[in-house]
C-alpha cells in the first residue's frame, strides 16, 4: 500500500502519473500507458474490463491504484466520475457495429470515420479544461514570435496553424525541417513554442520543445495522453485524443481545437491592438 495521499484532482493525478511513469516496471508501466491514453474509460469500466484492455491482470491494475496513492480502484473510479459526470458513448461497440453492417463497403468505411471524428469531437468537448485553454491563447497572445512544429501525422496540424498565423499577421515560424535546415535558434526569449505530437511521440518534436524551454520559452502542447513526455518541459498541454478506425485515426478533434487555437489568439492580438 502507498503511503501517499490520493490525488485529489485530476490534474494531481497527471502530475503524479507523469512523474512516476518512467520508473515503473513493465506491468505497471503497461497499467500507466492505458490509463493515459483512455482516462475516459475509467469512469464506466470494472476492473476487469479494464486490465483486460491493458493486458495485465486484475490484480496488476489495483496495484497501480495504490501506487497512485489510492486504496484501490473504487476509489480511483471515483475520482473519474466527480469529474467525468456524463457517460462516455461506448464508441467501440459503434464502431464495431458499423463494421459488421458494411461489410468493409467504401460507404461503411466512411460511415466508420464519420462516428470516429463525432466521438472525438465529443470527448473533446468534455475534456478540455478551459483553464489550461485561456493560459495558453494568452500566452500566444503575448508572444514576441509563434513557433510551430508537428511531425509526421502532427505535420498537417502545424501547418494549418502557420497558413493561419500568416493571415492574422501573426509572426509565426514553421520548423519543418525541410531540407534538413534546423531553426532552433531563431527562438529567443519571449516566443512561445507550439508542439504537437501523438504517440508514438516524435524525437524532433521532443527535443525542440526541451530546446525552447531550456532557452526559457513557454510551451503550449498539443498531444495526446496524461503522460505524453511534453509535460515533462512543463508544457501547458491541451489534451486531444482520436477516435481510431482499425489502425488509422483522423484528425478532426485536433484540428477542431487546433482552429479555436488560431481564431482565439487573432482575436486577442486584434484587441489589445485596438
């Protein structure tokens, strides 16, 4: 048994979850990473289920509990459900359900992405804290020069947000790396960087955000799971996850918030201009 108090929020619970993750063994780690990726699950799910979807056993998962410093799942659950008050729609029995009605038609293909980007728009909805929001547009909004880097499926994402800067006359720059060219240092005190990675995380994206911080930049993230390593720069993280379809996800949530983002920090800019 932990000796530690339960987190009492879930932003202690991210806290806690981020610093112990490194150091677990593999079991625990295994427990960590789901709960991560699927903190929406844990409000409706048994223990079971849950360890099942990890690939632990049961007994591993209420392991992790006490290792997060509560007495067991109950009351891990519980602190899910203050928070989560509305039931999470059971998206894999949708998903599984369009499936086996289409018969893997085109038409039942797009059907299955269409119910995809409709539940990660919900569960965007019901999860983004407006606190960690408002800190971040305002960051961007003070910021002397708008960095931006995304690689790989995060790349469509930041380039959005640069083709959007540049028409609000944002300054903004757009690391690419195209060419191999690095323009790390051109951020210089007063930027923020934007990051966006998923898992797996992206090493170029990473190592830029840890750059900019070591440089005393703020980082605003967008990424993916409570222990996603861009919190570990002390990034204020805006956490967007995607529904998948067989191995493939969409983007629709995060372009979602990655354009409340943009419109957010143009419409600032523009008033404290006026």
């Amino acid at each position: 048994m932990n000796d530690r108090a339960a987190p009492a929020s879930l932003d202690e619970f991210r806290t806690r979850l981020t610093q112990i993750s490194e150091g677990l063994p593999k079991r625990m780690r295994q427990c960590a990473d789901f709960v991560a990726r699927h903190p929406e699950r844990i409000a409706v799910s048994t223990v079971a289920e849950l360890s099942q979807a990890a690939g632990v056993q049961p007994s591993a998962f209420m392991r992790f509990c006490q290792i997060m410093g509560f007495s067991g799942f109950s009351q891990m659950q519980k602190l899910f459900r203050e928070s989560y008050a509305q039931r999470w729609p059971d998206y894999r029995t949708r998903l599984e359900n369009l499936r086996a009605a289409g018969s893997g038609s085109p038409s039942a293909l797009l059907a299955e992405f269409v119910e995809a980007g409709r539940l990660s728009l919900e569960n965007l909805a019901r999860t983004v804290e407006a606190a960690t929001l408002e800190k971040a547009v305002e960051a961007l909004s003070q910021a002397r020069m708008i960095h931006l880097v995304g690689m790989k499926r995060a790349f469509p994402v930041a380039c959005y947000l640069s083709y959007a800067f540049d028409n609000m006359d944002i300054p903004s720059l757009l690391h690419d790396r195209v060419g191999n060219l690095d323009h790390r240092h051109a951020i210089l005190p007063g930027d923020v960087l934007v990051a966006i990675t998923f898992a797996p995380y992206s090493h170029e994206t990473l190592e830029l955000a840890s750059f900019a911080r070591d440089k005393g930049c703020e980082v605003v993230a967008l990424t993916d799971a409570m222990n996603s390593p861009l919190h570990r720069v002390g990034a204020t993280a805006l956490m967007v996850s995607e529904v998948d379809v067989g191995a493939f996800r969409a983007l629709s949530a995060t372009f979602s918030l990655a354009v409340a983002l943009a419109v957010a920090v143009g419409t600032r800019r523009n008033a404290a201009m006026e």
